[in-house]
C-alpha cells in the first residue's frame, strides 16, 4: 500500500476540491452587459486621492444585483442592487496613498449574470501657483464655446460657439479686440428648416485673405466669414465635409487643412475657396484606426502635425510630398492636443485620458512626460518664453510647462472647463473655457494672460 506524504495528500484533497466546485459551476446562457457605470468627484470634478468619489450606474436590469470590485476586494456595498430604472448609485472615499491613472474595475451584475470592466481615473491634483507672474482679464463670450483665434495682422480676436442641436441650438462667431477684449462684431451661423442653426466649432483666421474659417460641426461642414464685419463669405453644403474640427491656415502654400472625426484631414484653397484632394491618415498599429484631432504648422519646413485620440500616435506629413510619419506616444491616452517648436523640432502632445503632456524630441524620443491636471485638452508653445501653457479642462486649470525640463512652473486659475487656448508671437495667450451650467458666473469667458512686466 502506498502511503501519500502530508504534503502530496493535501495537493490530492485540493485538486479534488476544486474540480468540484468547477463541476458545481453554473455557466447558463450569457447575457450582454448593458449597463454604464461612471466616477466623479463633488460637483462633476475629477476624482483625487483621498478624495471623494459619487459611484454611478445605469442600463441595468431592475432589481438587478451588481457588485464592484479592485484588484479582488470589493468597493460597493454588499447587496447593491439597481432599482426600477435599471440606476444605482453609492460614495466611494479613494485612499490616500491611491496611486494616479487609470484603475481597472471589474462590475458583476447577476441576474442575468454579466460582467464588464471599466476605469476609473484618479487624476494629479496640482495646487494653484505662480499667479502672481502674470495678468489677465476675462470677458463674457457666447454660449458654448469651444475654440479661439488671433488675427496677428488686425490685433483681434475670434471665438466659436454652439450649443445644443438643430433649431433649439444656439451659436455665435464674436470678434474682440486683442488688446481690450472690447466686443467688435459678433455673428449667427447659417440656418435652414432641414437642418437647423449650423453650429460653430472649430475656427482660424486667414490674415492674408482677411477672413475666418469656420467648422460646422454638426452639419458636417465649412462656412467662410469676412474679418472685418463677419459677414458670409461662403457656407459649404451639410456633409461635405465629415464632422469637421480644427482648422490651420496654411499661407504659404494657400491651403486650409482641416481635420475630422475620422482619418481624414481635408483640403482647401485659401482663393478659390473649392475643396481639393485632402489625404488620409493611417495608423501604424496592427488593427489601430487613427482619429485626427488638433492640427499644428511648421510652415518654413512645409511639415503638418495631427495627434490621434483613438491611438497613442502623433503623425508629421511633408506636404510637398503627402508621406506621413507616424511616432509612437508611449503612456499617453486619449490625446487630443498638440504643438511644436519649430526651432527644435520638438513636438508637445496633451493627452485628455492621461492627464498629462509628453514632450518628444523629432526623432520620437521621449524629453518628458509631466502629469498636469485633469483631461488635459490643449497645448500651446510660447517660442519667447520656452514655456508651455497646457489647457485641462476637468481641473479648471491652466498649466504652465518648462518645455526644456518639463518642470511646471505655473498653475494658473482657468475658470470652469478650459476647452482651448491660442497664442500670439508676443507670447500673450488667449483661452476659451466652457460653464458648468446656465448660473456658473465663471462659464463661456474669453481671457487674455500675459507675463507680468
């Protein structure tokens, strides 16, 4: 008779014990997880460490048991169930010493049984700082609004906006002085019964031509404005130009690159004002789909940059010759913003699932990535100062970056939702932010920063 060591016999009993619990497994018809589940912090802000955190969800079935987890142990209250809209909600108080990023959640819901996994981002919190370097003023612009533009030529400013959809929308092109931000001129975008007020999104000013150019982004189209008065110019037909957002002006060569939701960045003359060709922009991930997003010049090497928010990827074509580079960004997530020092070659990615601003040599090599804030929207370079200025709009904040070092050096109070942000060879930046809600007194303000003399 063979006798088993203590040992051998206890790896036996567990092996016996486990295949009698996968045998008592339950592995019944799967349901879809149809649920959604969020995080935020008080008030829609970001969620820190130590902080607060409101645990959302919805799209469940009712009555239906949903359990919440991180890394195996449980952060939902035991017997959480949704109630008869299919919603629930609890507090969640993050730990102190919780690590910035996104963090893995696993959501169980039984009955039906499903199962997804979602993040939950736990942003910087950088402190306000440095504001006593610089100045600024602040003005009231239209509902809404999303970009900004400065005329070099005319000393003016341009901002876009829009809200809501259709016929209940509302959306305005403002002209302001650049010095004052007294208000100029201000103008409604084009309107018709089929598709309503066409919505002012993305915006740029062709000095040359005397005219500012407009993406309409819910209808899927261009409008052309005159500088001086904001009279139409010419509005393009809906769907000519697959949602549209951001706009370059490219003087040299007489074109305006536009970028859309897609892998499309379209073409345009700056004097005929016709459509041409454009070009595609193609991802180098295996699968991947490049999603273009802010669009950035080097016009003396003829060189145009675009950043990807579906893949971690930033693209320089030639324009002479339409080869595209694409250089990997390592760490960065959801990235919607990008500029250059033409000096250097150096290019500056703002990343909105990241948090942050990563700095590339030309070659693709990494010179930096500094966490700045919550959804991190918008960079611009300041070539005077070697600075900066980062836009995040979760964090209501306006970073300032050491664009040698990455070393901050500033952070800058950006009111509610800093959404964009432009800036003039002098080095003043002008920034747009978005309100939190019709009675937000920060909300839908033009502010122009400078350094303090």
């Amino acid at each position: 008779m063979t006798r088993l060591s203590r040992p051998v016999l206890a790896l036996v009993l567990l092996m016996g014990s486990s295949s009698l619990v996968a045998a008592d497994a339950v592995f019944d018809a799967p349901a879809p997880f149809t649920g959604q589940v969020s995080f935020s912090g008080p008030n829609r802000s970001p969620a820190y460490a130590g902080g607060a955190v409101e645990v959302s969800g919805e799209g469940f079935a009712p009555g239906q048991i949903v359990t919440l987890s991180r890394g195996g142990d449980l952060i939902s209250p035991e017997g959480l169930s949704a109630d008869q809209e299919g919603k629930f909600a609890f507090p969640l108080t993050l730990p102190a010493d919780a690590v910035t990023g996104q963090h893995p959640i696993v959501v169980e819901a039984e009955g039906p049984d499903s199962a997804a996994v979602v993040d939950l981002k736990i942003s910087p919190e950088i402190p306000l700082s440095g504001g006593q370097n610089y100045t600024g003023i602040s003005v009231k612009t239209a509902p809404g609004v999303y970009q900004v533009a400065h005329s070099a030529k005319n000393g003016t400013v341009f901002t876009a906006s829009a809200t809501g959809r259709g016929d209940k929308g509302t959306s305005s092109i403002v002209k302001f002085d650049a010095t004052t931000l007294e208000k100029l001129a201000e103008a409604s975008p084009y309107f018709d019964k089929e598709n309503g007020l066409y919505g002012a999104f993305g915006i740029a000013v062709d000095d040359e031509n005397g005219t500012v150019w407009v993406t309409n982004t819910r209808t899927s189209s261009v409008a052309i404005y005159k500088q001086d008065d904001l009279s139409l110019v010419k509005q393009f037909e809906p769907g000519s130009v697959e949602k549209p957002r951001d706009v370059v002006i490219d003087q040299a060569r007489g074109r305006a690159w536009i970028s859309t939701h897609r892998t499309r960045i379209e073409e345009f003359d700056l004097k005929t004002l016709q459509k041409l060709e454009g070009f595609e922009v193609q991802s180098a991930e295996r699968g991947g789909q490049f999603g273009t997003m802010s669009l950035v010049l080097d016009a003396d090497k003829g060189q145009l940059y675009t950043v990807s928010l579906r893949t971690p990827e930033v693209a320089r074509i030639d324009l002479a010759s339409r080869e595209t580079t694409i250089i990997a960004l390592p760490g960065a997530k959801t990235a919607s913003g990008v500029d250059i020092d033409p000096a250097t070659g150096r290019i500056f990615i703002a990343s909105q699932g990241s948090d942050d601003v990563i700095a590339l040599e030309a070659d693709g090599k990494v010179l930096f990535d500094t966490p700045v804030g919550a959804q991190t929207l918008n960079v611009v370079f300041d070539a005077v100062s070697g600075q900066l200025y980062v836009a995040n709009r979760a964090s209501d904040t306006i970073t300032v970056v050491d664009a040698a070092t990455g070393a901050i050096t500033a952070n800058l109070d950006g009111h509610s939702f800093p959404n964009h942000l432009a800036i003039t060879p002098e080095g003043v930046v002008f920034a747009v932010n978005k309100a939190r809600g019709p009675e937000d007194t920060k909300g839908d303000q033009l502010t122009r920063i400078a350094p303090a003399e």
